[in-house]
C-alpha cells in the first residue's frame, strides 16, 4: 500500500490528490492508496481516504506502506525517514496559491540533493517518478548537533555584528 498524505494544512492541496486519483483510475498506479487528503475540493473517485487522521493512525499507516507519496512537508519527511519508507514528494507552491511561500520547494530541493526523497515539482513529471519509487532506497540520515551548533553560533555572531 502507498501512503499518500498532504499533511493538515488549511489550503487544499488538490493538484497532488486529483493527479494521483486519476493516475489510478487509468491504471498507471496498481498498487492500492489510501490517502489523507486534508482539506482538498477535489474528492477522489479511485483510492480510499480520509480527510484526517489521528496521530496514532497516521503512524500506523506510515508503518504498514511500501511508500510515501506526500507534500514536501518536513514533518512527513523526517517521520517517512526514520521508518526508511521511500518517499516522493511534491512540493505545494506560492504560485499555485497551495502555501503562503515556496519553503517546501526549499525543503524538497534540500533533502532531494541529500539523497533522502525523490521529489516532484510537475504534474506531468509524477508518474516516471512514482516509476522510480519502487526501487528507491532513501540514503539514511544522521544526526549531526556540532554542525547545527556552528550555523546557530554564526547566525548569532552575525546577529551580534549587526547590531
């Protein structure tokens, strides 16, 4: 089963859901989805959803999947990550009026040349990627506290400078 989430923020996030739905109602995804669509208009017709999830649901789904296919929330990502479910991720976008800014596009970009997401920015680029989802392995993460010190310990010296 693939886990399809767009994560609970208040804008619909439609363009993901409806791409997938369709997708699946052509037959270009066999594998079953269920999806938490959160707000989105658009009601899938091909897979089985919900609008939201509790938290213990939402981990037991993400347990249980083969994969995730999911907005370029950090959240998602880092919990996808520490299952080591292969992710896809498409990033919501300002331009789209799917978010108030385009830090997701930041997120994905990140994490994708870091080797731990494949990641989406078209529609039209979404089923070769999906393609690609099945062998993909994410490259584990690790934990790195000096590095986050040191930029903390500049951004504060910069701060510092400035003022």
């Amino acid at each position: 089963m693939i886990f399809l989430t767009v994560g609970t923020y208040p804008i619909p996030f439609d363009r993901l859901i409806k791409a997938i739905d369709i997708a699946v109602g052509d037959g270009m995804i066999e594998e079953n989805i269920f999806a938490q669509i959160g707000v989105c208009n658009y009601k899938p017709q091909n897979m089985k959803y919900v609008s939201m999830l509790e938290k213990g649901d939402y981990d037991l789904y993400l347990q249980e999947a083969s994969s995730v296919i999911s907005h370029a929330g950090i959240g998602t990502i880092t919990i996808a990550l520490d299952y080591n479910k292969p992710i896809l991720v498409m990033p919501r976008m300002k331009r789209l009026k799917e978010h108030v800014n385009d830090h997701q596009v930041a997120t994905a970009r990140k994490f994708e040349s870091l080797g731990h997401v494949l990641a989406v920015y078209k529609t039209e680029d979404l089923l070769k990627k999906i393609k690609h989802l099945k062998t993909f392995m994410p490259r584990k993460r690790s934990a790195q506290p000096q590095a986050v010190a040191d930029r903390i310990t500049k951004f504060l010296n910069e701060l510092r400078i400035k003022g």
